[in-house]
C-alpha cells in the first residue's frame, strides 16, 4: 500500500494537472469565482479599490486551496472506500 504522505503528493499532483487543462483562467471554478464575487459585492462599493482587490484576491487565494483541499480529501475516502469494497469480495 502507498504511505499516506505519498499519496497525498500523488493526489496534488493529480489536481494541478486537472486544473491546468481545465481551468486555463483561474484554479477556482467558475461557479465559486461568483460567489465570491456576490459575497464581496457590498465590501467593493465600500471600500477603496485597492484595498477591495487585495481582499478579492485573498479570497481567491483561500478558495482555491479550499478546493484542492476538498478534491484530496475526497480522493483519499474514494480510494479508501475502494480498497475495502474490494477486500470483501
């Protein structure tokens, strides 16, 4: 079986490839890229400009690593739920 620090360094390297062919403009979904936006609507029309981006791109930052965070974990359970429904048959 694969060390657990190994296959997390598997599973990353797995995601970064997947974003790359498939989100060429940004790592976080277009989906997310909207909330965000939405949730920062009153914050933009508040706040100086400068200050509104260097919050929007934290929360950019933020999501993202959410989300690779998110596809790991879940990585790990399906791979960990395979193994055992293949132990019992």
């Amino acid at each position: 079986m694969i060390p657990e620090k190994q296959m997390g360094k598997l599973i990353s390297e797995l995601y970064f490839n997947m974003i790359q062919e498939d989100f060429s403009e940004n790592a976080v979904s277009k989906k997310m890229k909207q909330e965000i936006l939405e949730l920062l609507k009153e914050a933009e029309e508040n706040m100086e400009r400068q200050v509104y981006e260097k919050y929007r791109d934290v929360a950019f930052r933020v999501a993202s690593a959410a989300e690779e965070s998110g596809f790991e974990r879940g990585f790990q359970y399906a791979f960990h739920l395979f193994t055992e429904c293949i132990q019992d048959l």
